[in-house]
C-alpha cells in the first residue's frame, strides 16, 4: 500500500513532491469546466463592481454580485446557443 505524502510536515524533505504536481497538470488538462468556473468567477469581480457603481443606492453588493453572475451566464448560454445554431453537427 503506496503512503501518502504529508503535505503539511515542517521539514523539508517530505514537501510537495514533483511527480503529484505532474499529475495535478494531467487532471487540469482533461477537466476544462473548474478552470471555466474559475474564470466566470473572476469575470464577475470585474462586472460587479460596475453593476454596483450604476446603482449604488438601489442595490445592495450582494444583489450586484448577482446580478453581474446572471449577466455573465446569460451572455455564455447565448454564445453556446449561436453555436449550437450554426454547428449543429457537433452536437
């Protein structure tokens, strides 16, 4: 039975070892959608401030935030639509 690393040890000999690393850059590859709920998140830090900056007394942070999330997955669901419309074949 293969013993997992201690990641969490003070000395640093038994740090982070390279080959997991590696295998951590496989797995990213294969799975784009976290690495496009990522960048949907940080696309949001920029469009809500802005959504704030509009209507500061109307809305609370909370409710921009919001609301810049539902603009950012309205504009993807309309990208993959056209695309859908236009490539059908791939779908």
């Amino acid at each position: 039975m293969k013993k997992s690393p201690n990641y969490f040890a003070r000395d640093t000999d038994s740090g982070f070892p390279l080959e997991d690393l590696g295998s951590l850059g496989q797995l990213v590859i294969k799975r784009k959608y976290p690495v496009y709920l990522f960048l949907a998140l940080c696309l949001n830090l920029v469009a809500a401030p802005a959504v704030f900056a509009a209507n500061a007394d109307s809305f609370t942070r909370f409710q921009a935030y919001a609301l810049g999330l539902l603009g950012i997955a309205t504009v993807s669901f309309s990208i993959y639509l056209f695309a859908v419309m236009f490539q059908p074949e791939k779908f």
